[in-house]
C-alpha cells in the first residue's frame, strides 16, 4: 500500500498503482497511515438517515459517517468516509473497472480534507507563488483572476510557483505556515514544502491597480469563506472562525483591486514587502 503524507495526514492508497495520479508521488512518505483509501461499488452511497446539506456536493452527515455524492457523477459519482472504523476509509464509488488517476484522486479530496478539519488543518482555496522564502496566496471567487495574477509574479519578479488552486495552516499556528499539497485544480503545480505564509490577498477587478489592508472581524470572515471546509453543519462556521481567530489576527492580508497588468504584480509585491512580512510589519500603515 503506497502512503501520501497530507500535512501531516498519512493517507494509505489501498488502490492499483495505475489508478494513483503520478503527480502525488512528491508526497509519498513511510510510516503507518492515519485514513485508508479504497474504491467500492456505487451501492457503498445507499444509505438512509442522516442530514444532507446541498454545496458544491451533495453532502449527508451521519455520527459515524460522511457520504459526498457529486452533482455530475461520471465515473465517480461519490464517496463515503466511514468514521467508525479502527483507521477512517474513504471509499471511492466508481463505475468504471480503470477511472483516470486525476478523477478518482480528486474525487477522495472532499473526504480527505474533512479529515484534516478535524485535526485543526484548514485548505484555502488559492492560487499562491513564493518569493523572498515566503508563500504569497491570491483568493477570490473563480475566475476573478487567481492564476492570471500568480502568473504576473512569476513573469515579473520571477517567484516560483507553489500551488496552483490551494494551500494547507494550520489553525492557531502562529507565525502561520504554508504547507503544500498534492491536490491542486487542473494546475499541475503542487509544491511539498512548508513555509512562513506571508500574506493573502483578495482579489478583485478594477479599473486601478490599488492594495489596501483587511483587518479585524472582516479579516477572519474572508479567510473562513475561503475555506475548502465544512460551512453548514449546525455550529461548524462558528467553530471555524473560532479556530481561525488566532491566524487571522496574526496574519497579513489585503485586498487588491487591480486591472491583471505588469503593474498589477508591481504594486502587490512592493506591498508584500513593506507591509506583509509577520513578525516585520509595522501594523497601522498602508499602501495605496
């Protein structure tokens, strides 16, 4: 059984090594895992009871169990995280005797960050790049311009990418990290490391390309909405945003109204680098 670390989640992959996507092999590590993944047969999601939430997913929540059924099933129409068991599984629902490894992985990430939520680690939805040995993330609704911009670092400034649709923090580590993982859109761009977050900006359309800062309540209501976690069983957006509250407060982030240009990329990184830095900001001061 091939094992993937996920921010300190080892993921056992109880599954044919053709049906792994080959780029989560950066993320391979030893050691016994902490969840299973498996595949079944579609009948695993005939289940009764339990509350269903309509998201992105169609989401069931029982005491021992979670069941994500997906609103264009395909060949994975859904999957089933079984929390009563010795070691958590996460059984994959597939139709197809051989899915693509890019479908069945993406189809388990739902479950898998459950999991981490339950362990204190939350996803921001984001396209991030690093630069001065600081992770940078760029959030916003899709197709606001998340990866456009990331590409502006990059062909400006020439910083590296570091994932192309999400990153890992821990809740109440402070100074917050970045922390890779192998989950990353249709980018392709997943990094393994770790590193001081520096920042996160949240992107906008404008007519002018201008950074002012986020601060207080509204600070830790963006990042908890930017969250890839669970929003809607009873209590939980309290909880993430109790969670939250220590990184929020810790870490810098801006809101940038920009046009997607050269200059764009300029006025961000000049202020990231005077204003973002944790542990280095001058807090009270902006950048306009």
């Amino acid at each position: 059984m091939q094992v993937i670390d996920a921010v300190g989640l080892r993921l056992g992959l109880d599954l044919p090594a053709a049906w792994i996507d080959p780029a989560f092999r950066p993320f391979f590590c030893e050691g016994k895992p902490d969840a299973i993944v498996r595949f079944g047969d579609p009948d695993v999601l005939e289940r009764t009871g339990g509350e269903t939430y309509e998201m992105e997913e169609i989401v069931t929540v029982w005491p021992d169990a979670v069941r994500m059924r997906y609103r264009e099933p395909g060949i994975v129409p859904g999957t089933m995280l079984r929390l009563d068991r010795p070691v958590p599984e996460i059984i994959a629902a597939v139709h197809s005797a051989a899915p693509e490894p890019f479908t069945l992985m993406d189809a388990v990430k739902g479950s898998v960050y459950w999991l981490l939520q339950m362990r204190g680690v939350y996803v921001l939805h984001s396209a991030s790049v690093l630069l001065d040995g600081r992770v940078y993330a760029f959030s916003a609704l899709s197709g606001t311009g998340k990866t456009t911009h990331a590409a502006l670092w990059r062909k400006v400034f020439a910083a590296e990418d570091f994932n192309g649709d999400q990153l890992a923090i821990r809740a109440g580590e402070c100074p917050v990290t970045a922390y890779g993982l192998p989950w990353c859109g249709s980018s392709g761009v997943a990094h393994t490391g770790a590193f001081p977050l520096g920042g996160v900006f949240f992107l906008e359309r404008g007519d002018e390309n201008r950074a002012q800062p986020v601060e207080g309540l509204e600070k830790l209501v963006l990042l908890s909405q930017r969250m890839v976690a669970d929003h809607f069983t009873p209590g939980a957006l309290v909880r993430t945003m109790n969670d939250l509250a220590p990184t929020a407060q810790a870490l810098p982030c801006a809101r940038l109204r920009c046009r997607m240009d050269d200059d764009a990329a300029r006025v961000a990184v000049d202020y990231a680098r005077r204003w973002m830095r944790q542990g280095e900001r001058n807090d009270g001061k902006t950048n306009s």
